[in-house]
C-alpha cells in the first residue's frame, strides 16, 4: 500500500544568539517501473548565519596607491580615497567594540597576508588590543614547510618565528600591545633558509589571537568560510619540538629550551654568546636602527630609519676538531677586496667580510676545510650567507643589508647593516657559559616554574648574571670561563 506522505519536517531549534539550524526530512513517493519506491531524501542544509561584520575587515574591492585592497594601502592611511574607501583602516572602530571584555558576538579581528614570494606580509585590522597570534599558512591548501621568522610591522617588538605552516608571535616583554583601531602591517615573513615561498593561492586558515589580558579574540580572514569566527579552539597540528638557537636583528634570542630574551647590552662592546670546551663564539654590538621617521640631530636632515637598541655587526667563532682549531670572523665592515668587488660585484660576498683561520675569503663558493668540514659563502636577495658544516657546529651567519627603502648611501651601508646568527645543529656541555650557552640549562624563578622570558631587555631571569658580566675584549676570545656556581656567585656579588 503506497504511504502517500509529504513535507514531513522535523524542527531542530539549536539554542544559539547567532545561527539557527533546521532539520528536517522529505519522503516522496516515487513509481519505477511496476514497483513502488519509498524514498527518504533529506534537504541540503543551511549553512550557520552569522551576525553582522563590524568594519574591522577589509575592503577588496578597493584598488588604491598600493594596489588591490586595503591591506596593502594601509600605510597610506592619510591619502583620501583609501580613507574613504577602508574605514577601520582610518576611522577605527565603534566605540562599543573596544570595551573589555570583548562582545564574542562579533569578529572583531581581521588578518589577510600578501605573498610575493620573496616575503609573506600579514595584515591585521583590531578593534581591540592585541598581544599575541598563531596563525596557520596555507599555499594551494598545503602548509609552507619552510621555518620562518618576522620582522618590522606592528610586531617589530615581538618574537615571530614559525614552522610547518604554524606562525606564532609574541610580545615577549608584554610592552607593546598593537592598540584597538589598528589596521596595518603585522610583520613581514621570510624563510630562515633564503629561499622563496611557492606562488599560488596563499591563505591564512586558522587563527588564535589574544588580548593583553589573555582573553581570547574572535578573528577571521578572507578564506575562512563565510566569515566564520575563531575564537583559537581550532585543532593545530601537532607541535614543532622547540626551534634550535638563534640571535636575530635587534637582537632578539631563542635559547636552547626555547627560552625567549632580549640582550641590548652596550654598542661598542663584545660579548661572549657561547662558551663551551671546545667551541666558543663572541659578539660585538653596535647601534641598531628600525625604520621610522627621525631627524638627525647633527645634521638636521630628515631620515626613514631611526636609532633604536642594539645589534650584533660581527661574529668570532673558535672551534676545535679533528685535534685542529679554526677561526671564522664575519662582519659588516668590508674587506680588503673592495677594488675587486667593484669589478666583480657577483662574485664577491656580500654585506661586509669573512675571515677564515685568519685569511680574508672574499669570493662566494664551498670551501673544503678537510676532516668533513665544509665552509660555504653565497649571495641572498638582501643580505650574505656564511654556511658552517662543522662536525660540532651547523649554523648560518647572515649579513643582512638596510632595507631599499631607507635609501642609503653606499658608503654608509655597513653603519646600517647587521648580523644574524641561527644554529641548525649543536651540541653544547653542561658546563656551556654565555648569553645563549647559559640557555642550556633552564633558571627556576622563586616559585620553582621554570623561567622562559626575559624580565627585562638584557635578559634577566634567563641570564645567570648581569650582561656586563658577559663582555669579553676580543671577538676571538676564548678565555670567557666555563659555567660554575662559584662564577655565578662571583658575578652577582
């Protein structure tokens, strides 16, 4: 007998301020052939409806000065068209939404990126403040897998580094929060290794953004469907182990368990970063510059970068192995070649000099140093690369030149350059002394947590003494005592 039935609906009502879902099932009477056919077909569901965007998001129909969206003419927040075309990137954002804590009704974060491949750009628009992110990278649905690291933007103060696709970025010393109304650069990515990011459909797909006081910020970007939230409850993958040590630009540190620390010291001084039996590497600092509008004081001219902090202009490596000691020097300063270089621009380093057991090594190119050691020099887009394959030591010594923009002076370059340091293998004692061998072992604070940021910009709390305490009078110095309790003793008197 057929059951002639028709709209039978089941209504689901999900308690909920924001979306509705309705359920509900069809059953139709079909005739095929000589038999009757009973069958159950459900409707298509509907997708969540999600309450008004406030104007925190950008605009990408808007081609302005920059090119397309308002993402990219952010900086131009002045010029009329892009203020009157991307509102929260001028006119910040409606009062109600900068009150705390935030209405969770609401996405009140936007983060898009660009992606010319040299570089991955983010973007942030807030109406509330910010002092952390982690955002997933996707290039045609698959993660970068090259590691990361940021500078410059809104989070120049902060520690950004990422792997596998995960991007995190910190506000180590909890002092520069990116403020409510806030639409700009959030940091500029390059790959650790120099090399650039694939082209194609370039996404950020999953977000996790907090404010000053912890609390979870809803966010969204352009591929997240249908402008849906996220409040930082996506599933990451599975966590990267901690990234190996590295001294960056201004010079931000990554010790060996992932500690977090800034070390501004003195400009003019050396410093003794890794003291160890039989490896020993030294720093000397000079005046760092970050860009920003400054007159000079002396000359009253106007210049795009200004001073701020210190940097790391050359490095001294003392290795031992196979029984032989080797000596690698880098820095900014140039070299005695510059009449070659002239001639031969191509094939000289570039971004200063390298010495190696004593003999300027100008050219770029692998150089065989025996007993599977090996030396490898090579020109990047924006700076030089120093490669070390050491039995004990695997690391990168970049020398990184002013960015174009700042218009320097071609004899003014090496005042403007820097050095950057990242280790890809070592392995230190437990006697390992220096700013970042002290990271080797993990200070416990009063409480007996474990201490993984800085208290201050020299590193106290994660240092074991005063930084003056780590100063040493040549880069080359391998006098610089190993790690002992009478030492900390002597040195914190």
């Amino acid at each position: 007998m057929l059951l002639a039935m028709k709209n039978l609906v089941l209504g689901l009502a999900v308690c909920s301020s924001y979306w509705t879902l309705a359920l509900g099932e069809e059953i139709l009477a079909e005739q095929i052939g000589d038999e009757d056919v009973l069958i159950l077909k459900s409707p298509e569901p509907k997708s969540p409806v999600f309450p008004p965007i406030p104007p925190c998001l950008d605009n990408p129909e808007f081609v302005g000065p920059n090119g397309p969206s308002c993402a990219l003419n952010a900086p131009l927040c002045m010029v009329p068209e892009v203020m009157d075309n991307c509102m929260v990137t001028c006119q910040a954002c409606p009062p109600i939404l900068t009150d705390l804590p935030p209405s969770f009704g609401f996405c009140l974060t936007f983060v898009t990126l660009v992606n010319t491949q040299d570089t991955l750009a983010l973007f942030l628009a807030t109406c509330v403040d910010v002092s952390s992110f982690e955002v997933a990278i996707t290039v045609d649905l698959l993660p970068i897998t090259t590691a990361v690291t940021g500078s410059g933007g809104l989070a120049a103060d902060w520690v950004v580094t990422g792997v596998d696709g995960i991007v995190t970025g910190v506000d180590v010393m909890n002092s520069s929060p990116i403020p409510a109304g806030t639409f700009n650069t959030l940091t500029t990515l390059t790959a650790d290794d120099g090399s650039e990011f694939p082209s194609g459909v370039t996404c950020v797909v999953d977000l996790n953004l907090q404010n000053f006081y912890g609390q979870k910020v809803l966010a969204f970007s352009p591929c997240t469907t249908d402008n849906q939230c996220f409040t930082g409850d996506f599933t990451p993958p599975p966590p990267a182990p901690p990234p190996p040590p590295q001294i960056i630009s201004d010079p931000h540190f990554v010790g060996f368990n992932n500690q977090r620390y800034d070390v501004t010291g003195k400009s003019g001084l050396i410093y003794s970063l890794i003291a160890d039996e039989s490896l020993y590497i030294n720093a000397e600092l000079a005046t760092a510059y970050t860009t920003g509008l400054y007159i000079d004081p002396l000359t009253s001219e106007v210049q795009s970068y200004r001073p701020r902090g210190t940097w790391m202009t050359s490095v001294g490596i003392v290795a031992s192995f196979a029984d032989v000691e080797h000596q690698l020097q880098v820095t900014v300063e140039p070299g005695s070649f510059a009449d070659v270089c002239e001639l031969k621009p191509k094939e000289c380093f570039k971004g200063g000099s390298v010495a190696l057991d004593g003999i300027e090594v100008w050219s770029v190119g692998s150089f065989d140093m025996g007993d599977g050691a090996r030396l490898s020099i090579k020109n990047m887009k924006a700076f030089g690369r120093v490669e070390l394959y050491w039995p004990n030591l695997e690391a990168t010594v970049d020398s990184v030149l002013p960015p174009g923009e700042w218009d320097v002076a071609d004899a003014d370059v090496p005042l403007y350059s820097h050095v950057n340091l990242k280790f890809q293998k070592i392995s230190v004692s437990e006697s390992a002394n220096g700013i970042i061998g002290c990271t080797s072992r993990v200070r416990l604070d009063s409480h007996g947590q474990p201490i993984l940021w800085a208290y201050d910009k020299d590193g106290a709390g994660v240092l074991d003494g005063p930084v003056s305490a780590y100063e040493v009078p040549d880069l080359l110095d391998t006098s610089f005592p190993l790690y002992s309790e009478e030492w900390v003793r002597s040195v914190n008197a």
